[in-house]
C-alpha cells in the first residue's frame, strides 16, 4: 500500500474502512444496497470480499465461529442479489436499456426469481394455528364427523 499514492492509486487508502464499502462501485443500486447493510454485515462483506480474509481470521477477530461467519456470508450475499434482482426486474421486463453486466445478472437468476415472487417463508406457530382455525370453519361438520369417525375405526 506504500506505492499507492505515489502512482495515483489511492482509493483503497483513503476508503480503507469496512464501514464505507459502498464507496468501492459506481452504482447507484448496489451504492444503495450496501450502504444500507449494518455495520456487522459491511464488516463481514468488506473481509471477505475486499480483503479476501477467510471464514476462521474473520471469526478470530469478531469472538465468533466460522461457521457462524460462513452463514452469516451467504444469507447477506443471497440478499443482496435478491434485492438488486428486484430493483433491475422492471428494466428486464420492459426490455429497457442494462448493461451487459445487469443483463448476464438478469438471465442467470431468472429461474431462481423469475417474476419477482417472494421466496416462501417460514410460517411462525402462531399464523399456522390460526390459518388451521381458518381453513376447519370452510369444512363442512359432516365432513369432520366422518374423518374423525373414520379415525378412531383405524386406531
């Protein structure tokens, strides 16, 4: 890094902090993205992705497990691509100008994302009893009878 300044080649100097990793791209959407990430998320994203750190030196530094580090990782890059997918879908479906970059980008998630349908997410106790209430008052009682009948002649 000692050269750098020397020969115009600054940049890393000057924003060698995690905290300011959305000063690395010229784009407005992952400018956006990434500097609306916590703190902890910028730190593990700047690590390993500018520093090239692994899981376990990442770990050593922050108290905690590599595993924890590696999980952490994945779900902020699996995020990230998610929304970024999100904010290019208009411009893909409406055929509007992409670089050649957001196009590959594009083309490659489709059949992970496809129209922008929210990935299924898991449902807390409380939403599955209330949906189980919802969904027994449409059955009709004769129908329960006869299931619960049916039952109880198996066991």
């Amino acid at each position: 890094m000692g050269a750098e300044p020397a020969t115009g080649q600054f940049h890393n100097v000057i924003h060698d902090c995690p905290y300011d990793i959305q000063e690395f791209t010229a784009s407005r959407n992952i400018y956006e993205l990434v500097d609306a990430l916590k703190d902890t998320q910028k730190e593990v994203l700047y690590y390993r992705a500018i520093r090239y750190w692994s899981n376990q030196k990442i770990a050593a530094m922050r108290g905690q497990t590599d595993r924890n580090i590696l999980k952490t990782y994945e779900t902020l890059i699996e995020s990230l691509r998610y929304k970024l997918y999100m904010r290019l879908l208009h411009r893909f479906l409406e055929k509007l100008p992409l670089t050649i970059v957001q196009q590959k980008f594009m083309q490659n998630n489709w059949n992970k994302y496809g129209e922008g349908k929210p990935q299924r997410k898991r449902r807390t106790k409380a939403e599955i009893a209330e949906s189980d209430s919802i969904s027994d008052s449409y059955i009709p009682n004769d129908v329960k009878t006869s299931t619960i009948s049916n039952d109880k002649d198996k066991g």
